[in-house]
C-alpha cells in the first residue's frame, strides 16, 4: 500500500520536539564540503540554497491536511477505530484561498478509498483555482527504502517511482518530505543521492514549477541539512511549543544553507485526543502562532509560517469534537503576517 502511511509515522509530525542531532559517526557532516562515499554515486551538494529572486514575494502560509478526517475518507475496519471518519464532514477543498500550499498529510486513509479519486478530481482543480498547490507529504523512510542499490541508477530508479506514485499520479504540484530522526553516514548518504535525483523533477533546479519541500524538527546543523540543501524550495521547521526567543537561534543554524525566503516556522493546532502544544489559546493577539506570525530573522524576512493539523482549526485544547472547521485562525494569521511584512 504505497499511498498509506503509517499512524505512527503521522503521529510523528504532531509529536516533534524540535532537537538538535550530530551523531558522531558523522562529526564533520555540518561543513559544506562534506561528501557522500565514492561507492554511492552521490556527489557533495553546494551549500548555496535556491537564489532569492526564485521566492515568492508574499509571506506564505502552508497547511497540513490530514486526510483521515476528510469527508471522503475511509479504510477497512475504519468503524471500530478510535479514528472513525464516520461523522467526517470536512472537505479539503474547504481550505480558504489564503493558503498557499495545501499538504495531503495521510495516515490510515487505504489505497481503495473514494478519497484518492475524489483528490485528483475534485479537490486539485478546486484548490488550484483558488490559487493553492497542493504537495504529498511523504515520510523520509520512504526515500531511505525505495532505492534498490546505492547507485546513480538506482537513485533514479526510485525517484521516478516515487514521483509517479506521490506526485504525478494524483495530479500534484510536488513533494514534501518529513525528516524527523538520526541518521548514519550511509543513510545520509543515500538520501542526498535521492534526492539529488528527484531534484531533477521537482525544485529549482529541475526548471518546472513543482515544489520540492524539506519539513523536519531538527536544527540546521543536522549532517543531511547540507546535503540536500539546493535541490529544496522550503525548508520547514516545527516549532510545535517552542518559545520565541528560541527561533533566532534555530534560524541561524539553517542560514549557511537557505535564504530567508526559503525558511518557514510552523506551528500546530490542538488534535482530538492529542499533545496540547499551547500554540493557538486564546486570546488571539497574544498567541505562540500570532507571535510566530510576527517574528522575523535579525535582518531579514522569512517565507512564512505553516499549520499542523489545519482541519482542527478553531479547536480549544480538550475538544476533541469532530465538526467542520471555519478556518478563522488561518484566516487571521494569514492577515496578521502580511501586515507583520508590509510594516517592516
């Protein structure tokens, strides 16, 4: 089942804690110059990020969907699951035009559900002509395991397989990969040569409009940061929780490698059931997301700020009540961090 992605493997998301990893097998991996085996045929990456003049010129705001409360979702044995989308009535094409990208985040939702069907041909053209791409988000044990050999050939083997199945088929505008997780040498390694050949299809150097995403809740100085650097359009760092005071410093761990405009913070909302994260209480103006929406890098200005969890929109910590959302918390911060620009 390739489309599915694990529970576990979602839970990650919305449980990060944003953590600084420099295993010591690879101590030297945070210099630029920094290079994968001979044996694997990937090559050491620059650590110039995508030119400037290639971001958007409006802050961004990204959203993550998660396709299990979706109106159309389903999977078998669904009703005796505490996740039971019996009563769903949320469609992703009800996300508002403010949103810039719309993730498809999947979790339980099987490959035979009407949902797949109904993303391709309903709900892509819906959010493309509000102005929405629309990216799979896909997590980074599905680029450790799809090459069959770590060879330029094979590389390119699975970043075609990979394309085809999370990418084109459904119709999408790109990829999102989450990296939430040490990793050795060769697993770096193997990653880069990946993603060296997706960057091909996808990213600014591929010459389309596809987007190639980096989410993770790692620093900066993770050895995979500067390996796969220039092949990404964003980078996306969860902040779930984190004080603000804090952000400057993870920033500047990301900055040898990306610009400003590249750099996104997210935050999340309250999940039924789930971690309270403390970023969207009330009241509004003083909330972690408004205050994210807010900050900027001394000196510059980031890409934007992103959502976890966009369905439960509205929701107050300890609702666990599954009901549409009206989306006024995006809708405000989308608002709020275009003001937040255009007074600087």
């Amino acid at each position: 089942m390739k489309k599915s992605w694990s529970a576990v493997a979602a839970a990650g998301l919305a449980a990060s804690v944003l953590v600084a990893v420099a295993p010591a097998s690879a101590s030297a991996s945070a210099s630029t110059s920094a290079s994968a085996p001979a044996s694997t045929g990937a090559t050491a990456a620059s650590s110039e990020g995508a030119s400037a003049s290639s971001c958007a010129a409006d802050p961004q705001y990204f959203a993550y969907y998660r396709t299990w409360r979706d109106a159309n979702a389903s999977w078998p044995g669904s009703e005796n699951d505490p996740e039971n989308p019996a009563n769903n009535t949320q469609r992703m094409d009800d996300l508002p035009a403010g949103v810039d990208v719309a993730f498809v985040f999947n979790a339980y939702v099987s490959d035979d559900s009407d949902f797949w069907d109904v993303l391709k041909n309903e709900y892509v053209p819906n959010l493309h002509a509000q102005g929405t791409q629309v990216v799979r988000t896909v997590d980074i044990g599905v680029i450790l395991d799809a090459p069959s050999a770590d060879t330029p050939a094979a590389y390119a083997a699975a970043a075609d397989e990979i394309l085809a199945e999370y990418v084109t088929d459904d119709g999408l505008d790109g990829l999102d990969v989450d990296m939430e997780r040490s990793l050795t040498a060769a697993q770096v390694a193997r990653v880069a040569g990946v993603f060296r050949a997706l960057s091909e299809h996808l990213g600014p150097q591929s010459g389309t409009d596809r987007l190639f995403i980096y989410d993770t809740n790692q620093e900066g100085t993770h050895p995979l940061t500067a390996q796969i650097a220039p092949y990404v359009s964003y980078v996306l760092v969860q902040s779930y929780g984190r004080s603000v005071s804090g952000l400057q410093s993870t920033w500047e761990s990301y900055a040898p490698y990306f610009d400003a405009c590249q750099y996104l913070i997210g935050f999340s909302f309250y999940e039924e059931r789930g971690h309270d994260w403390g970023d969207t209480t009330e009241p509004f103006t003083s909330s972690r997301a408004a205050q994210y929406a807010d900050w900027q890098p001394t000196g510059a200005t980031k890409g934007g700020i992103f959502s976890y969890a966009v369905d439960r929109d509205g929701k107050l910590p300890g609702d666990d009540t599954i009901t549409e959302s009206d989306f006024s918390w995006s809708t405000r911060l989308i608002e709020r961090q275009d003001q937040a620009v255009t007074s600087r």
